[in-house]
C-alpha cells in the first residue's frame, strides 16, 4: 500500500461521506433510490436517507464499510460483504433494483463488494485498487463479486486488471422514460 493512503474500518459517524460515496460509486443510482424515502416522508433529502441507511447496521451499512483515507481526508471506501441465502428472501421495492438482486442471488457464498467508490480529486493514485485489494483480502479465499455498469469503463478495466471476468449481464430498468440505455455487469474472481 502506498505510504499516502491508509485503509480503517468505518464508524458509524462516517455516515456521512459513505453516503456521498456510494451515490458516486452509483453514479447517481443511490440517490434516485434514496428520493423515493423522501417523497414518502422518510426524510428531507435524498442525501439525508442516504446517510441514515448508512448509519444503520445491516448489511451495506458502515459495519462493512472500509475508508481509504489519503493527504488527511476521506479519499474513498469499499463496502463488502458475504452474500448469503437471505438475499432468495429479498425482494425488489422498484423494478430498477430486480437485475442487479438476480444476479446477486447467483453468487450465494461469496463475497460481495456492493460499492467501491474514490472522489473525482483522488482518482488515478492506486487508490481504487488499494481498496479492491483490501476487499479480495477481506473475501478469505472465496470467489468475490460485484455488479457495475457497461458503460463504466474505468470500474470494468481496474477490475478485469485485478481477475475478475464477466460473468453475465443484464439489460437495466430504465429510471426514467430518456434514461441511456445500459446493463449491468456481475463479474467475478475465482476464490484462492
């Protein structure tokens, strides 16, 4: 690891910056979801609910949170987890969130990063890949997994540099009728 960046586990008062990282990793996805809690009453903002879903305990939550931290400031995070048989008994609360739990159903027992996220500012100095080694780590000798989109070339090139290959993809649920058109893509390294 670079001598400029250091890995700590996240707290619960790093909510905050979780939240705006994972609408980054999303690229917006997070907080179109989060909108929904809003118009329902939840809370304020869509950043808002963000934050109190991060501040929670389940799984996505700052309990497997990783902050990656560089020139004294929060530079990105990964959140990772096992996918275990619980996730058959999930179910979509929009039609945009189904793809991505189907695939997520197919890799049962392994480890699974929902979200890997650097600031713009901070991209291009091992960061990324610093924490994605980290979660590799983290995975014990288990397959590791994770869903990104087609059209995110970076992510699909930082991590097929790292082993993972495409294990299947997805047409997505437009969010809207002017929505580009992609897919996700679950990849996937093999397990040590």
């Amino acid at each position: 690891m670079a001598a400029f960046l250091t890995l700590r586990e996240a707290s619960r008062r790093d909510a905050s910056e979780l939240a705006i990282l994972a609408d980054i990793g999303s690229h917006g996805f997070a907080s179109w979801l989060w909108f929904s809690d809003v118009a329902s009453g939840m809370s304020d903002t869509p950043l808002e609910r963000g934050r109190l879903k991060m501040r929670d305990e389940a799984l996505g939550g700052w309990k497997n949170a990783v902050i990656g931290e560089a020139y004294d400031e929060i530079a990105g995070m990964a959140i990772g987890y096992e996918v275990d048989e619980g996730i058959r008994d999930l179910e979509a609360r929009h039609a945009a969130i189904e793809p991505m739990l189907a695939m997520q159903r197919s890799v049962i027992g392994h480890w699974f990063i929902g979200s890997l996220a650097v600031y713009r500012h901070m991209r291009g100095i091992g960061i990324g890949k610093t924490l994605l080694a980290d979660q590799i780590s983290r995975a014990g000798g288990r397959p590791v997994s994770l869903i990104t989109a087609d059209n995110n070339e970076a992510a699909l090139s930082l991590y097929g540099r790292n082993g993972f290959s495409e294990a299947t993809r997805i047409n997505a649920v437009p969010l809207f009728d002017n929505s580009k058109k992609h897919a996700w893509v679950l990849m996937t390294r093999a397990g040590a």
